[in-house]
C-alpha cells in the first residue's frame, strides 16, 4: 500500500510506435550527418557513425506521404539496418529517440533499445539497454544529456539516467540514476570517485 505522503511512481513513457520522424528537431538530415560525422572524428570507416547515419535516415523516411511512396525508402532502410547490425554488431532501430552528437565507440554487442537518448552521450561496446521482462515490452530506458556509458554495461527496464551520469564497466543498471553521479557494480550502486582516488593516494 502506497502511503498518503508518497506519490505512486510514475508510469513509464509510451513506446514509441515509428510512425513519424523522431530526428532533432531544427535542423536538417544533411547538418545532422554533418555534425554525426564529426562527432565520430570525421572518419568514414567508424561504424558508430554509420549505425547512427542510419537510424537518421530511418527516422527522416517517415515524413514522405503516402506510405507508398515510402516504401522504397523502407526497404532501403530495413537493408542498410540489417547490415549495420550483421557487420558491426550495432543495433540501433530507428525507433529509439536519439539526440545530437551521440557517440558509439568501437562495435560488437551493441543492443540499444532505450525509449530515448539525449545529446552528446557516449556509448561503448557490448552495451545493453532494454525492457527487464518479456512480460513488460514498453518499459525501456530514458538517457538524458552527456551520460557517459562504460564498456559492458546494461541498462534495463524504465529507469532514467540523469545528465552528466557516468555508468561504470560491465554495472547492470535496474534503478534511476541521479543527475551526475557515478554509479558501478551489479546492480550498479553511487559511488565516489575524488573521496576514493584520495583515500588511494594517502595510503
């Protein structure tokens, strides 16, 4: 039983069904592959920037009307996602909201399938993000602006990542995350890093 002084959580956002383009808004898909580019050190052989290229171009294919004349993109899309997912191990389906300047390093393992992503967030290989039960499909994680995603690290379920957030190696994430904490471990718990770096240094 909830008690009177604390409001019940909240319910997870809505998934999102793909049905209109999902790209940041004021700014158009050829400034947007710019700027992926050069958030990706302007390398054309990076696949981060290329698993990123196209969920940009999945998400801008939903504006063409009627959906027959969409249907060439479609197919085009569902190609180039297949084998950005077969290649390189990235899988990022256009249906997950994604901010600017979002960087991928390396490849292999990658299962984005968050609700959303913000602005310059850093992802790494073998990084999980995704629903906690096959019994709940829609409750997916929400990242805000400049989180910071170690190697190895899942992130499960409706939980939200706060800005500024550093999730540590291989740390299963199942619980909300404070705006600029650091969190590591399974389950992934606050941790300090100056009180522990300095504790370090005096021994």
């Amino acid at each position: 039983m909830t008690s009177p002084l604390t409001a019940p959580p909240a319910p997870p956002p809505p998934a999102r069904k793909g049905s209109r383009d999902e790209n940041p808004p004021g700014i158009a898909l050829a400034a947007l592959l710019r700027e992926d580019f050069a958030t990706h050190g302007r390398k054309w052989l990076e696949p981060g920037f290329w698993a990123v290229a196209v969920h940009r171009f999945g998400n801008w294919r939903m504006r063409i009307r009627p959906r027959v004349l969409r249907a060439p993109f479609s197919l085009l899309y569902r190609f180039l996602f297949t084998a950005v997912d077969w290649q390189w191990g990235i899988h990022l389906p256009y249906t997950v909201k994604l901010g600017r300047r979002v960087r991928i390093w390396y490849h292999g393992g990658i299962v984005i399938g968050a609700h959303s992503i913000g602005d310059d967030v850093h992802l790494r290989q073998n990084t999980t993000m995704g629903i906690l039960t096959r019994e709940d499909e829609t409750s997916k994680p929400t990242i805000e602006d400049r989180v910071d995603v170690g190697a190895g690290a899942c992130i499960l379920g409706a939980v939200t990542v706060g800005h500024d957030a550093v999730i540590g190696a291989n740390s299963v994430v199942v619980k909300d995350v404070a705006p600029h904490a650091t969190v590591f471990g399974v389950p992934a718990r606050p941790v300090n890093l100056a009180r522990r770096n300095a504790a370090l240094d005096s021994s």
